[in-house]
C-alpha cells in the first residue's frame, strides 16, 4: 500500500484542482461518493442563504425584485452554467424541478413536430423520465412511447417527434453514444432531448456542437446546488422562437408584471418559466455555479477519469468478490463507478458506517459517484483500504447493516 | 388625530394577536402592507434555514433523507397548514409553485368528468391563473376556457368540467361568493377549484365544510414562507383515489425509491408530487406554519376586518382624492384595501420612501394588504399620517417618483 500511497500523493501533487476542496465543507473523516446523488456544501452557501434570508427577504422584503434581481436569476444562472454543457448565454434558464422540465422539454419537442406523435425513450431510463412521459401521454391522447432496450438508435424512424436520452446510465455510469443517436435522430427528423441530470458539471457535454435540441438537468449532484435546488432547461437558440410548453406560468410571459389577461410568451429562453421561484434555494446554488465558473471542465473530466481509473484497480486488485459493473474503458463512462454484488446493501452499509459514504442501487449495485471538486487520490486509496478492511472482516453480515431504511 | 391615537392604543392592548407581532423582523419604521405580496420574515425563519443547510445538507448530506425527513416535509407541512383551510389531514400537500399546482388541479378536476371539456373563469382571475388554463388547453386538444366577466355563476351547465375561482380579487380584495358559485358547480355536475393565494393563512376557509373538490394557493403572502416559498394543493379526501394529474414525477409514485419503470401514484395526497423539492426554501416555510399553528384564524380574521375598517375609515376621513376600490363591507373583502387614484404610481413610490410600503396595480390603483400577525392599530394610523402628509406636500409629484422600475 505504500508505494499506492505515494502514486496517490504525486497524482494529487500534480492535480490543477486540488485547491478546490477548500471550497467544500465535508464532514470530518467522510470520504463521500455521493455527490452524484447529493453534492457537497460548497463553504459560501451558508453566507449567501443567510444573507438571502436576512437582508433580501427580511430587510428588503418586496423591493429585493428589483434590488437583488430576483426575477432575472433564471436566465442569469443560467447564464453562469451555460458553459459548462456547451451552452450559449440565452440557451439556458433555471427553474422548478427536472422532472417538470422535461414534461416542458417533451412539448416544445413535439412542438417542432406537430405532425409526429412518438417519443422514443430508454427503457433503461432514469425512472421519472419515463414517469414524465407517461404523464406527458395522459395529457395529450394520441402520443406513443416507445422504450428501447439497447437497441434506441434503431427505434428512430420518420414516425418519431422526440428522442429522450440519457447522457449517462445512472446504475452503471455509462455514457450513451448520444453522438450517434443525435445524428440519427436528426437525419429522421427527429428533435433530441438530453438529460444531463448525471453529466453536467463533470465532463464537457457540448451541446451546441452536437446541435442538440434540448436538453435538461438537475443542479444537486456535481453542480453543489444543495438539496433539491432548481433544474435547468437548455433550448437551442434556432428552435426558442418556435417552440412552446403547456405550463405557461407568469414568469414566462413578455410582460410578466403587467399583468395581462392572455399568455403571450417571453420571446427568449425564459418561456420555459412558469411560476415564482424558490429564491432561498436559487440562492444556495449560486455557492455551486460560482465554485465551477473559473474551472476548466476538461480538467474537471481528465481528473474523474483519473479517479475512477484508480479505483477499480485497486478494488479489483485488493477486494474480492466484487464485479464490475460499469465500463472500464474511462472515456466510456460518466464520474462513477458501480460493483455488483449480492449483499450490495449491507455492504453499503457498513461502508458508510466507515465514513465511505456511496449508496446502493437495485437489486445488487453499490454505486460510488466521483466529484474531483473535493475528492483526491488519497481519499480513493483510503476508501479502498476501508472496503477491504469490510469485506475481510465481514463487518456487514452484522444483521444491522441488513435492516432497509424507509429512502436507500 | 389624539383620540385617534387612543383609540388605536386601546383596540391594539384588547388584541389576542398582539404578542405574535415579536415572531417577526421588519425593519425599524417601516409600516409594511405588502404581505399579500411577500409576507414578512418570521424571526425563526434564519436559524431554520442556517440549520438546514449546515447541518441536513452539508454534514448529514444523503443522510437527511432519513434522519430530516425530507421525503415526508410536503405532507407534514401539508396538514400543518390544513386546519387554517378547512381541510383534514391527508388533504393537503406542500409542493412546486402555485401556478403548477394549478394545472395539476386542472388536469385533476378533467380527470373527474372525462366526458366534460369545458373550464371557466373569471375574466379577472390573477392572470397567471389564466395563463395556465391556456397551457392546459394547448396541452390537450379539444377543451374550451369559458371566461366570465361579472356572471361567473351563470356560466355554469352540464357542459362544465371544472370551475375555478379566486377567493379573493387580487386588486380590489373583493370575496367571490364561493359558496354559491361551488353550489351551483356541484348541482351542474361541475368540480370546483379555489385559488386561495390571497385567503390562506388570513380567513377561515371551510374547504370541506363547503365540499371543496380541489383548491391551490402559495404560501409566501400571508404564510410568511419566504421568496418563492413552496406552494400547495388541496385535495378532498373522496376524489383522491379517482383522481389522475399529469405531472406524474418520482416523488409522487407509491415507490419512489424502488425505481419502477412504470408510472404509479401514491395512493394518498402524494399523487400531486412531481419533481424534487426544493429543501431550504421547504424549511424557511417551516417557519412560517409554526406561528400560524398555534393560532386561532377567526382571531386572525376579526382584527384583519378591524385594522382594515380602520384604514378606510381615516383614509376617508383625512385624505382627499382617493376613491376606495375596495368593498365597503368587512365581510366581502379580503384582508386588503384598495384605493384609486389617477397618480397611484408616484404616490406608492413616495409611500415606500417614508417607510409605508404598499404596491402599485395597474391601472391606477394603490393596495394595502394587511397582516394582523404584525400590523397594529397604531401602525394604521401612523401610516395614515403619512400617506396623508404625502398628498398635502405633493412630494409625489418629483419626477424622481415617477419612473418605473422594471418590476412594479
């Protein structure tokens, strides 16, 4: 393990991000690989709920509409993660949850084919996107939904209005070819939507080069939003003047305080907006875009790589019985790696119960997500020391580490 | 104005509400009648949120979603907030913003009388209100808005899905006559909505004394949940099993943690989840439930028809030149009162320069909403005093008064 220590500690020596964990705020002795489900507390979102709290809401009360820019905080966040997924300024707005920006996403597809009526998804999906679907169908009689099974790009044909893909698999951590599928999707004119609720803010996504139609996404995992902070929603600039959404809220209109009778559209990207937004948790993700804004997102992509590489060598090299179940070519996956294993809860479990805090996916994953942002080589040798140490021991046959809790 | 000023002093020390004034922060002379725009900062309100975000998302992270409850906080919240609306427990649910909550409703309300396709509304419904009823009409093909002018109530028949109406005029305060308007609605078959925004929190309600069917409303005016505080959703407990909305996302699935690929709803008020919640802005409404819960909201509402009374009273008496646009009668407004006024505009902005902080609605009218949580009878007077001193200078005049904000 030495020599491993010492490969970690240059690797770290050499990391351009390794003064960024200083921006975190992580529990003593936690090594974290959740943050792809939760990120971190960024240190400064304290400061900027607080004073959200105590100055722009308490002290300035109504006046913080104009004074602290309430209303323009969508588009102007957007504005900030824009780059990071290969957006343009305007392209991007934040606001409401993933799952209720992609039923918007669903119809301003099916907006720009209004003679189609089929939405090709994966089976494989991350579930809400197909819950949203089924949703999106119950609304509107007619619509079909397709699910692939590996096979999506072949369920693209000229009958297809929209093509929902997952940028990564969120079990196995792989990324879809959604190179591919864009450009066939495309050729059968079809409009894409890419759900990015697992890329953004880890890996350069570009959207703009791959002429991707749409895209949506949540800001808690890697983008350090904290809990349930606002989703985002990506509209290429081409389509914005022709498409609409059904949740057609005041926010989203031309003249949103002029308090018209009829809808008429904001002719930007703030037409996805629909009602008031959570400030105090806007705020809170402010913390997050603002560590990101000054980082280069390939070195953010070579350092995960790096990370996760790591860790399935060692435990691959020190920790029987587990079985890879993520791609282990690195430019196939995402920021995550995921094992298979019959007692995956347990073990889980017991690993948090170490401070290796990952989570357990059904029937049999454990899942361990990488933010460079706060994790180090270190932390990944260490964590392997500690899964070892569990797995030898047999710490997780204890009977509680077997009891489920109410949210795994 | 001394005898005014005694008889404010002695209304203020019978007052059963005139400790709760101390659970909030309004800053120091300011005269605050914009509740029913964004209520005032419960004092708790900044320990709850700093709490929740030092210690639920930056120590406890994923944790929380046991150890905080952050799965149960819309239900939980949803029947602390139910006995202020006449609803049971199990009735209510915290989530998303009003304007969502809305079209869920809709689609909820649809789902009861799928051989219905007709919506109406008031002409002079807040706006957004309308908006979304335009979203559920481009959504699914085939319904109609019917919109009434002052004779809601006649365009009720059998034709007639769902009806919904506001409890209370945005700009004049005005109460609709929602017993009669849901008596007939429910004699034609019909479902009723109540938008509550401007009543929650502020009157009796009496949803299921009235048998409500379905009622939506924010919680940042007279809740005091904070910028963009979640919103809710009423359901009667009879419908909740029969009842479909289309915003079928992961929170509102009977398992949400088992990742189904199929869609099915949570068998109790849960269906009207969707996404993610946004959990700090969740808990600043803590605060703001945990002042109303102890108290009683006839009190509520007898000092609100109090201080109103009061207001146009000395308005009257002392100012010249405005022309009350509210109802006369206690018992058919709201907790606001409105004024008209050719200059309204400048007049509320050189209000809000002398600490009385009221707003502007177009066309020509200055609106004071009352919260009897922090306003007393001396602050009625005082601002009175003011806004009288306003019109006999004719300060408002200065042309520093006139220009717009962008956001009014």
């Amino acid at each position: 393990m030495t020599n491993m220590t010492e490969r970690a500690k240059a690797l770290d020596e050499a990391d351009p991000l390794r003064a960024v964990r200083d921006a975190f705020f992580l529990p003593e002795g936690m090594i974290y690989f959740d943050g792809n489900s939760l990120g971190a507390m960024p240190k400064s979102a304290l400061e900027i709920v607080s004073e959200a709290t105590q100055q722009e809401w308490a002290t300035d009360l109504i006046t913080s509409w104009n004074k602290a820019g309430w209303f323009a905080l969508p588009t102007e966040y957007g504005d900030m993660l824009a780059p990071a997924i290969g957006a343009s300024a305007g392209e991007v707005v934040i606001c409401d949850s993933t799952s209720i920006n992609l039923y918007k996403a669903l119809f301003a597809g099916l907006s720009l084919r209004p003679e189609r009526s089929v939405i090709v998804a994966e089976a494989s999906s991350f579930p809400t996107d197909l819950y949203m679907i089924e949703g999106a169908l119950s609304s509107r009689p007619g619509l079909e939904m397709r699910l692939s099974e590996d096979n999506l790009i072949d369920l693209i044909d000229e009958s297809v209005a929209v093509v929902l893909v997952n940028h990564v698999d969120y079990r196995s951590g792989q990324l879809a070819d959604v190179t591919a599928i864009t450009a066939k999707a495309h050729e059968m004119g079809a409009v894409v939507i890419w759900d990015l609720c697992h890329s953004a803010g880890i890996m350069p996504v570009d959207l703009n080069k791959h002429n991707v139609d749409l895209a949506i996404g949540c800001t808690y995992k890697y983008l350090n939003g904290g809990p349930g902070a606002p989703a985002f929603v990506y509209c290429a600039a081409e389509h914005i003047p022709h498409i609409s959404q059904p949740l057609s809220g005041w926010w989203g209109h031309a003249q949103p305080f002029s308090f018209e009778t009829g809808y008429a559209p904001d002719a930007g990207i703030r037409k996805f907006l629909c009602g008031t937004q959570p400030i105090l948790s806007f705020r809170a993700l402010k913390a997050g875009l603002d560590v990101l804004a000054p980082l280069d997102i390939k070195d953010i992509r070579a350092k995960s790589q790096s990370l996760t590489s790591l860790f399935i060598e060692l435990v691959e090299a020190q920790v029987p019985g587990l079985t890879l179940a993520s791609p282990r070519e690195a430019e196939l996956r995402g920021s995550q790696v995921s094992f298979s294993h019959p007692e995956a809860y347990p073990i889980v479990q017991a690993l948090i119960e170490r401070g290796v805090v990952g989570d357990f996916r059904m029937p049999n994953i454990l899942r361990f997500g990488f933010s460079p942002l706060y994790l180090s080589h270190a932390d990944v040798v260490e964590a392997v020391t500690r899964l070892s140490e569990i797995m030898e021991s047999g710490v997780w046959k204890e009977p509680r580490f077997q009891a489920r809790s109410a949210v795994t």
